[in-house]
C-alpha cells in the first residue's frame, strides 16, 4: 500500500494513501498542494486545529476534492460552504475504489478513527485516542496508529516537571492519546506477520520520538 505521511505531530496531520485519499487535513496547504492533482477525498476525524486546518479545507474545497465525516464536523464545514458526506459510526459506505467506515475513539472532542479498504487492502487508522479498547482490526495489512509516548518516560518527567513546578501537560494526554506500549499491544493482538506499521503523533517530550 503506498503512503505519504504529509504530517503527524501537534503542528499538523495529514496522511495521503494511495494516492487518492487523504486522512485529516490539519497541515498548511502548501505541503498538500504538490499531490492533489490525484486526491479525490479527505476523511476527516476531530475538530482540533492540528487535524482540521480551515484555510487548507477551504483550498482543497475548491479544487472540488470531496469531504467525508462525522455528524459533529458538518457544521463546521457547512459554514465554508462545504456539504462533506455524512457518515455514521460502524457502517462501511462505498467510495468507488475505496470502502470506508468510522470507529469511534475517545479523546477530548468528539472523534474517529477510520478503516479503509482499498483494493482489498486493508488499513486501521487512529490517533488522539486514551484507548483502543473494545475496538479490534485483525489481519489489516497496514496499521497507521498513534504512539505518542512512552509510559515509563512519561512517569519520569511528569515527576520532574511537577517537583521543579513546572506545568505537565503529560497528565492530560495521558487521558486523550495512545502510548508505545498501548499501540504495542494493539498491534500483537491484531497483526499478522505480514503488516506494516506507521507510528503516529509521536511527543518529543515523553519519548515518542519527532
């Protein structure tokens, strides 16, 4: 399965599969605009400015590229102008080469994550989630899934952040995003041999790395 991880961190997220189709759209547009000559959709998950970028939304609206989302997002693109198709949570929807169905995830908006199969290439999408739990995708073929931080790490600083009085705002995203060891484990009871993994949203500060 071809990918370009356009962004993936707090400044921007963007990921481009196949050529085709795009999961959120939280990077300026000038680091989109060389590959959308091919781009005909963009899903969308949450709200927040590093997934969602309303000029770049607003520009690719107007090359005519197409919107696909949860209920809690239209509004906000209906005031662009911008009728995205609908979707609900756990029902595929057929986008001519690609399938595509939402799965809830828990952070601190309203969010989801995505499968899309694409010629029967199966891929599990999520970020910005405190847990995967209840939630399976076994024998995908390409894993994109967020490890923002690693737990040891994470205990560490957030110790030497609150002794030297400094705000640790590990305490919150322990909350509202996926660890090393939580994608880790994910990826054991799910993977085969054959997958591949992108690691995703990764904090400079507790040990996940750019």
């Amino acid at each position: 399965m071809k990918y370009r991880v356009i962004g993936s961190n707090s400044k921007g997220n963007a990921i481009i599969y196949d050529n085709k189709f795009m999961v959120d759209c939280g990077v300026p547009y000038n680091q989109i605009k060389p590959y959308i000559k091919d781009l005909e959709y963009v899903f969308l998950t949450h709200r927040h400015n590093d997934h969602f970028n309303l000029s770049t939304i607003s520009s690719l609206h107007s090359k005519g590229i197409k919107f696909v989302c949860g209920e809690w997002l239209k509004e906000s693109l209906n005031r662009m102008g911008i009728e995205p198709t609908i979707v609900d949570l756990n029902k595929w929807y057929d986008f001519g080469i690609i399938r595509a169905s939402a799965f809830k995830l828990y952070h601190d908006v309203e969010n989801c994550g995505w499968r899309l199969n694409i010629d029967n290439q199966k891929i599990f999408h999520a970020t910005d989630t405190g847990t995967l739990e209840g939630i399976s995708a076994k024998g995908y073929q390409l894993y994109s899934i967020e490890a923002n931080y690693d737990e040891e790490v994470m205990k560490l600083k957030v110790a030497e952040q609150l002794e030297n009085g400094e705000f640790a705002h590990g305490i919150r995203s322990q909350e509202t995003h996926l660890s090393i060891q939580q994608a880790n484990d994910f990826i054991k009871e799910n993977a085969t041999d054959y997958c591949e993994v992108i690691e995703l949203h990764k904090s400079n500060t507790y040990g996940g790395g750019k």
